[in-house]
C-alpha cells in the first residue's frame, strides 16, 4: 500500500542566549500579545496511519526531523522535508508516497521529490497557472512547454466550463457533503511541465466562488480522495500539540 506522508514544523521552545540553532521565531500559538519568541524550529516527517481504536481519523507517527536554522538560504524548511522524504523513498524503493502539507510546503524545491512520490498541497490564491501545454506541430522550432494562462482561480470558479458536482467526504472526524470541482492544468512556476490536479471544494448550493483550493501532482487520485487526503494533514498539528 502507498506510504502517505505529512510535513510541517514546530518550534521548540528554549532558554538562554547559548543555545545551538535556536532564534526568534513568530509563534501564533503564543498568548497575550507577544508572538514571537526564543526557540528551535524543526521540521517533522510523519507517517498518516489508520489504527483500530482511533477510527474517526488517521494518526500521525513521526519517523524524521531535521533542525531548520536562519540565514541559511540554501537550507530552507522546504529543502529540509524534500531530503526527509528522499530517506523515506531509498528505505521504500517498492512504494508509493502521497506526501501532504499546507501551502508553506509549496514550492520549486518540490520538484526534486522522488519518482514515487506525489504530493499535495494548498493552492495559494495568486497561483498562476497556465492550460496543458499543446501538442507538437511538427514546425521547426522548441515546441511549446505550456499553454495559455488560466484566469484567477476566483474566476476560473464562476465559469461555466468548470462544473461542480456533489460528493460526500470524510473529514475531521465526520463525513459531508461538499462540491468539488477538478480539472488539470500546469502549476509551471512550481512543478514546472509536470500536470497537476486542481480541485476546488465549496459548500452545497454555493452560488460562486469557492472555500479551498487544492493542488496534487497525483493524476489517479478522484477528488473526494485528495480532499480527504488533505483532511488528514491535521493530525500532525494534534501531534505537536
């Protein structure tokens, strides 16, 4: 069966001026009105698992972390989860990975992921995103790598062409029913000539617009699955918790 994988970071709160790879972090976790404060920030791989006694949602097991540590630019928290996921990938040659996070997580860095790993992810609202790219001519001259730009998912959302349909999904411990809209496109700014998965989620007889966009680069997966997917990142949030 796939491995389906989670990643964020977490910040481990410190004391002293001496502590190796530790910095002013913003905390939005942090009461009263001070956010930021002294701490190491790590970034956590984790496996989503179902267990028999936890049935309403998965559990996230961590299994590797690395510490993330300022004005490093060629170490970003990024880079960090895509070499955890490698160490993953070379101790699972034979598996698939689904690897899930939120759209901190979201960026070119991904496209150094293993063959056998897709991943998912929140679409920020300002994405750019461009239609397939066409096929050959047959004319002298570099075919062409992308197609013409889609408008702003805002509007790709009231278009008639992009059709939403019902669907019942299991998320947070319960399962509604939602809209979903999909249709592939090229996120070319962040995963390049590869396709992707867009789906958009709204609630049931919404009249435009929609409530979450989705991104994946796993072409197989149906709607309802990505957003469950998706669903299940909050188990490492009750992890650090």
């Amino acid at each position: 069966a796939p491995l389906c994988l989670v990643v964020d970071d977490s910040l481990f709160r410190r004391s002293g001026r001496k502590v190796f790879g530790a910095a002013w972090h913003y905390d939005p976790l942090a009461k009263g009105g001070k956010r930021v404060c002294w701490a190491n920030n790590w970034v956590v791989v984790g496996v989503l698992v179902r267990l028999p006694f936890v049935p309403q949602r998965a559990v996230c097991l961590p299994v590797l972390c690395r510490l993330w540590r300022p004005k490093q630019p060629d170490r970003t928290k990024l880079r960090l989860a895509v070499e955890l996921v490698a160490l993953v990938a070379a101790r699972y040659p034979d598996r698939r990975l689904h690897l899930v996070g939120d759209a901190a997580y979201a960026g070119k860095t991904l496209r150094d992921l293993p063959e056998q790993a897709t991943v998912t992810t929140r679409l920020r609202a300002d994405a750019v995103l461009y239609e397939l790219a066409p096929p050959p001519t047959g004319k002298p001259g570099r075919p062409r790598t992308k197609g013409g730009r889609l408008p702003e998912l805002i509007v790709l959302a009231a278009l008639t062409r992009v059709r939403f349909t019902p669907a019942v999904v299991a998320c947070y411990g319960e399962r509604k029913l939602v809209e979903v809209a999909c249709f592939r496109c090229l996120w070319y700014g962040t995963f390049g000539p590869r396709p992707v998965q867009v789906v958009l989620v709204r609630a049931p007889g919404a009249p435009d617009g929609y409530d979450l966009a989705l991104v994946s680069t796993d072409l197989g997966a149906t709607p309802a699955a990505l957003v469950e997917r998706y669903a299940d990142r909050w188990p490492v949030e009750v992890l650090f918790e």
